[in-house]
C-alpha cells in the first residue's frame, strides 16, 4: 500500500478488492476472456477496474443507460442495457465468465442464457433480504 494512502480510506477498497479479485483469479479471468459484470455499484466498479487490468474484454450489464459513461471511464470495453431483456438475446452465449455484483436478488436464469458452455458465474453482491433471513435464524 503506497505510503500516502490514507488508511482509512484504503481499508474499504482492501475488502471489497479481495471480495472481487480472489474469485476472478481462481476462475483465470485473464487475456482473451470475455467477461460480463452484472451492476456498476461499488463491487461493480472494482470488478471493472480489476477485470480489465487482469487482460480481460468486459462488459457492463446494467438495467439502464444510467451509467454507461462511468462504466467507460473505468475502462469497460462494452456497455449494455438488460432492463428491456433484449440484450439476453443479443448477448447469448457471449461470455466466459459473469460477475454478479449486486444485492438484489438475482434472475440468474435470464443471465445464463449469455454464458458459454463451460462458463462461470461468479456471485459476489449479498441479496439483502436472504441476509437478513440469515441473520434472524441466529
């Protein structure tokens, strides 16, 4: 960690930066994947920031328009809109990999149809609600 980096400051980007790169290491995302990454909130971003640095083309997937140019700016190759469900059939079998980083409860089903054979979902996003169920049995 560079010495001018506040702590404080640094410890959020150290646990969600494990959080995203250990599973992304594990399942070889590197040079000629093609990799999805399901949201743009903070385990989106550093999944963009850390795929693309890792060698791999990446897509945003996002339910609008909302956030294509930040999604740019932090180095995404492709930017697509899945609120009106046609970038499941555009995108089907395009990916090696998908990185689901949000914490609402996902549709998995409608995002397999973009994975290839032998692809990997990786889910890192907490559903809140199964969250807190798990949280209410202790």
């Amino acid at each position: 960690m560079p010495d001018n980096l506040d702590p404080a400051a640094a410890a959020p980007l150290l646990c969600a930066g494990i959080t995203v790169c250990a599973p992304l290491k594990r399942h070889g995302d590197g040079p000629g994947i093609e990799v999805a990454v399901v949201g743009l909130g903070g385990l989106g971003h550093l999944g963009v920031k850390m795929t693309k640095a890792m060698g791999a083309d990446v897509t945003v997937l996002s339910q609008s328009d909302r956030k294509r140019e930040a999604a740019a700016a932090l180095g995404a190759d492709h930017y697509a809109v899945t609120g009106d469900g046609s970038a499941f059939t555009e995108l089907a079998n395009a990916f090696d990999s998908i990185l689901n980083t949000v914490s609402a409860p996902p549709s998995l089903k409608d995002f397999l149809v973009m994975l290839r054979l032998h692809g990997t979902v990786i889910s890192v996003g907490t559903d809140k609600e199964a969250s807190s169920q798990t949280e209410q049995r202790k």
